[in-house]
C-alpha cells in the first residue's frame, strides 16, 4: 500500500495530495479583484509549483476543472490556458460557472496529474 503524502497540509485541507501515481490539487485562485487574464496568469502559476514539488509538470496533466464565477469571461480565460497548456498533452477538461469562496475570485482551478 503507497503512502500518501501531502503538501501545504492545513486543519482544512492540503493544497496537493500524492497517492501511486497521481497527484490531485486543490482549487487554487489568484489574487482577488484582480482580472480574469492576471488572476488566470497567477493560478496556472502555482499549478506549476505544486506539480514540481509533487514531481510532475503540466504535460502529465490528466484531468481539469475550471470554475468561474461568469462565463462571460470563458474567453479571457480561455486565451491565458491556451497560451499554458502543454498542446501536445492537453488534459480532459470541464469549465463552468459557479459562486466562489467571495464575489472577488473569478476563477478557481483544480487538476489531477500523473507523476513521472
């Protein structure tokens, strides 16, 4: 049986959490009131991290899902992710509208990815 580890563990949660071969993030959000482009920019920033710490990158992506609190801003969004994702790997996604933790966050994103 694998461990699991866990990093950035908190009394609520853990911003990454390693078991086999996977690694699942939590939602990760940019600074709030920011735009949708810099608050995008700032996400797939610390997705980058956590899956270097973890030990993988984004072209091990396997699963996305993207929250946004309107999807009037699907486009701006859109633009930054395509200019990120890895074309050759991209994951399997899914993108909705929904209310975040405060009416200032406009996006949260949450990934799921193999280690190497």
């Amino acid at each position: 049986m694998s461990d699991i580890k866990r990093l950035d563990k908190g009394p609520r949660m853990s911003q990454a959490v390693i078991h086999g071969d996977l690694v699942w993030l939590a939602g990760q959000v940019g600074t709030p009131s920011e735009s949708v482009a810099a608050q995008t920019k700032e996400i797939l920033s610390k997705i980058d991290s956590l899956l270097a710490r973890a030990g993988t990158d984004k072209s091990r992506l396997l699963q996305t899902t993207i929250w946004m609190a309107s999807m009037d801003d699907f486009a701006e969004m859109n633009a930054v992710w395509d200019a990120w994702v890895d074309p050759e790997n991209p994951p399997a996604r899914a993108s909705g509208e929904s209310a975040l933790a405060t009416p200032d966050y406009k996006v949260e994103i949450i990934v799921v990815a193999a280690l190497k």
